[in-house]
C-alpha cells in the first residue's frame, strides 16, 4: 500500500475550491490514482473529484506504473 494514502487528504476547503473552480492540487490527483490503484475505497469527495477529473487521474496513473516498471 502507499504510505502516500496516510499522509493527505480531501478537505472541505479543498473540495469547496474544486466546486467553485473545477481545480484541486496536483496531490489530490496523486492521492487519487493511488487510491484506486490500491483499490482503497473514494470517499464522496474523492468520488466527486474522481468523476470530474477521471482523465487527469488515469494520466496520473499511468505516470505511477511506469515509474514501476
């Protein structure tokens, strides 16, 4: 599992600003292709940001298992 997981988080700041803009930090992106490459389950947050920005998560991890190999 990534130790990244424990480390950050969605806030309620974080989610508000992503609602009145469509933009989270680079981290949540992060946060979320390790999330789901760890099959980890998105919070309702997460989810909403997952659903929004699906392509930019599925860049992301593609970048991560590439770095793997």
């Amino acid at each position: 599992m990534f130790t990244f997981l424990t480390k950050y988080s969605v806030t309620e700041k974080i989610y508000r600003d992503y609602v009145n803009t469509g933009i989270v930090p680079k981290k949540v992106i992060t946060l979320l292709a390790k999330k789901t490459m760890s099959g980890v389950e998105l919070t309702s947050q997460e989810f909403a940001i997952f659903c929004g920005l699906t392509a930019e998560v599925n860049e992301e991890i593609a970048k991560i298992a590439k770095n793997k190999n």
